[in-house]
C-alpha cells in the first residue's frame, strides 16, 4: 500500500459519532473521520504508507469496529480495504445505500461469535481402541516396519481424528443453532474439520460462550473446540457471507 487514497473500515448510519480517543491503523494512528452521503456513512482515515497487517493494526481496525457497534449497527470492512478517492467512495455508498441499509438493520443489536473444530491431539489411544482399520495398520507397521505402512499408518489416525471431530463438533453446533439468529458456514481453515458462525443478540453473547465453552468441555475426548467473539459480524454481511465491496475499493 502506497499511502494514497482513503483507507475504510465500516459503513454505518448516518448520524453515527466516532468513539471517544480512538485511532485508526498506523504509526501513528491515523485521525478518524466519517463522510456520509443520504442516510449512509463510511468510518475512515487516510490510508497510511506501508501498511500491513500487523498484530498493532489489526487490533486497532478490530477495535474500532467493536466500539462503533456499542452506539449502532456496523458494516465492517476486512482489513485493508482502501478507496481512491472522497467522491469514489460516496459514489459507491450511494448506489449501494439500499442494501446497506438493509444490512444495518439486519446486523443491529447483533455480534458474531466464531467456533471452530479441531481433532483432539490427545485422543489417540481412543482413536486405536475405537477404529478397527487404525488398530489393523497398527498391526501391520508392528510386524513389517516400514516408511510406507508408518505413511498409511498415520493417515489413518488424522482421518480417524478429523472425522471424530467433524461428529462432535456438529453435535454442539446443533445445541448452539437456536441460541443464534443465523448461522453462516465459514471457508475451510486447514486442520479445522469444521469452522462456523453465529449471529448472536449482543447481549446474549456472554450466555452463549458460557454454553459453548460448556459443550467443548463435555466433548474434549474428540475435539478442540476454538471459540472467538464477540467479533464484527464479518460473515453475515453481503453476499455468500462476504462483505460487500464497493467497485471502487480496493485490498492493499
């Protein structure tokens, strides 16, 4: 990212005030400022020269997404969104002011809350008492050693793992569906068997974590369950669970 053009972290309501003392990305952190057009306005700062997506900035762009959604309704944007330019970036929000509105209203009074599913590294001893195939090859490896049948061997047990934390992890998705108003499925994460997320009422978040964390510990012996939110409710907005993009930006 070059410094030119206008870095934008959220579409909000028109009216929307910026938290007290909060920055944008950067160092230093940017000034903040909001230019709206109709009922519809874009949080944003200039964006800054060599940016990129360091622990500092990331939480910076995370954090000011929290504290608009404490006085309203947030469309986040992912970080390192940028548009060239003012009259681009109002052009875009009007064209888009009806669905963004739309969007508003769907997500107000909402956060998102992350869980993922990860095999139980732990487990194996269950895993070789539990699946027949996994204690044949073990079997096997015992009286012919070898690279080959350890290679099988071990992609037996990570199935065998995976699909145990795919079982399990779908049972607890299941008892926190109707906790949330919506659940979007999230895009494969490598050694996750399952990553999903739920829009839950801002204040029931805290109840829900209570739960999940509940239902992770009952089933610890067959998978690690990751819990992350409240967070933006990145996964609810737009199309296919992505934020919509204005034409006009663009991803440093």
């Amino acid at each position: 990212m070059d410094g030119d053009g206008l870095y934008v972290y959220a579409v909000v309501g028109d009216g929307t005030a910026l938290p007290e003392g909060a920055g944008g990305v950067g160092d230093p952190p940017a000034a903040l400022r909001v230019i709206g057009t109709g009922k519809i306005a874009a949080v944003v700062s200039d964006a800054p020269a060599r940016l990129r997506a360091r622990r500092r900035d990331l939480l910076a762009h995370q954090d000011l997404l929290m504290d608009l959604a404490d006085s309203g309704p947030v469309l986040p944007m992912r970080f390192g969104m940028v548009a060239p330019d003012e009259d681009a970036l109002l052009t875009q929000l009007a064209l888009a002011e009806r669905s963004h509105l739309a969007t508003l209203k769907n997500l107000d009074g909402h956060v998102e809350v992350n869980v993922k599913a990860l095999p139980a590294q732990d487990s194996l001893a269950e895993v070789v008492a539990e699946d027949a195939a996994v204690r044949r090859l073990r079997e096997a490896a015992r009286r012919r050693p070898g690279y080959e049948a350890s290679v099988r061997l071990g992609e037996a047990v990570a199935s065998a793992l995976a699909r145990r934390a795919a079982e399990a992890g779908k049972a607890v998705l299941r008892e926190l569906a109707p906790l949330a108003r919506a659940v979007a499925a999230g895009p494969d994460v490598q050694g996750c068997a399952l990553n999903t997320s739920f829009l839950v009422p801002r204040g029931h978040s805290e109840r829900f974590r209570t739960t999940a964390e509940g239902l992770a510990d009952a089933r610890r012996s067959h998978v690690d369950i990751r819990i992350a939110g409240p967070l933006p409710c990145y996964s609810f907005v737009g199309d296919a669970g992505a934020p919509r993009r204005p034409a006009a930006m663009t991803e440093g």
